[in-house]
C-alpha cells in the first residue's frame, strides 16, 4: 500500500501473521506450531472481546471475520475434533473413526466457518434384542469442527 504525501511517497508494509500465511500448506500435520496457533487465535479473540466491550460493532465484526477466515482457527477447530476430543475413536454416523494427518491437512483446509453448521444427520439403529429402533446423531467429522471452533 502506498501513499503520495506531496512530493514523498510513503511505502506502507502491510504483514499478515506469520502462522496464517500460504507456506503453513505445503507442511505437514506435525511440523504445526502448535503453541503459536493457539496464542494467534487468543489474541484474536481477546481484541474481540476487548472491542465488543468498547462498543465498537464495526472492529468486532471485522476481527470475528478474520477469526473466522484465519488458517490456524481452523486447524485448532480439527485438531481438537479429531485427536484431543474424547470421543475422537468413535465413528460418527459418516462411518469415520480417525484420520491420518495428511486426511486432518486436508479437512482444514476444506473447511469453510461460516458460524452456521449443518443440522447433525440421524441413523435409526436397531435396540438390542428387539425390533425397535433409536435415534443416532452422532455428528460427522466435517460438520462437528464448524461447531468447534
């Protein structure tokens, strides 16, 4: 971004975050900085809060959209669905139980939070030893990490 002051020109450098750049897609699942992630996000969420206490809608709106957008969001949203959840071993009504870390890279980056989530889908399983059936909800992977994060 640049500025013509007068005479002067003004470069301004306009640097995203380090964590949240382009490169962090080409590396693997365990090459994440984890700490860093998680303390990006922080901050982020507490200049929403602290701009929601202001009463400032407009910087809140704006920051809770980077929040939304912001690659180390996202994979802190799968990360926590699929490997410190504690029920991260059992399938979902999807059929998946685990993901290998290649699968997790990916699922971040599919991902799109939008804040709203798809309602969770319902199987109708047998009861054992009879012949009626209940409701199951548990929610596929996809769906559960909009709700996460």
């Amino acid at each position: 971004m640049s500025r013509s002051v007068g005479k002067l020109e003004v470069t301004v450098a306009m640097q995203k975050p380090n964590l949240d750049s382009e490169q962090l897609n080409t590396e693997g699942w365990k090459d994440i900085n984890w700490r860093q992630a998680e303390r990006y996000v922080f901050k982020l969420q507490k200049r929403i809060y602290a701009a929601s206490r202001r009463g400032d809608v407009k910087q809140c709106r704006k920051l809770q959209k980077t929040l939304m957008r912001s690659w180390s969001n996202r994979v802190l949203a799968v990360r926590r669905v699929t490997q410190d959840n504690q029920g991260k071993k059992t399938a979902g009504v999807d059929g998946l139980k685990s993901l290998s870390p290649k699968a997790r890279l990916e699922l971040a980056g599919q991902l799109k939070l939008t804040g709203k989530s798809k309602p969770t889908r319902r199987v109708w399983i047998p009861k054992p030893g009879r012949e009626e059936k209940r409701p199951l909800g548990i929610p596929t992977v996809y769906p559960y990490c909009t709700l996460i994060q």
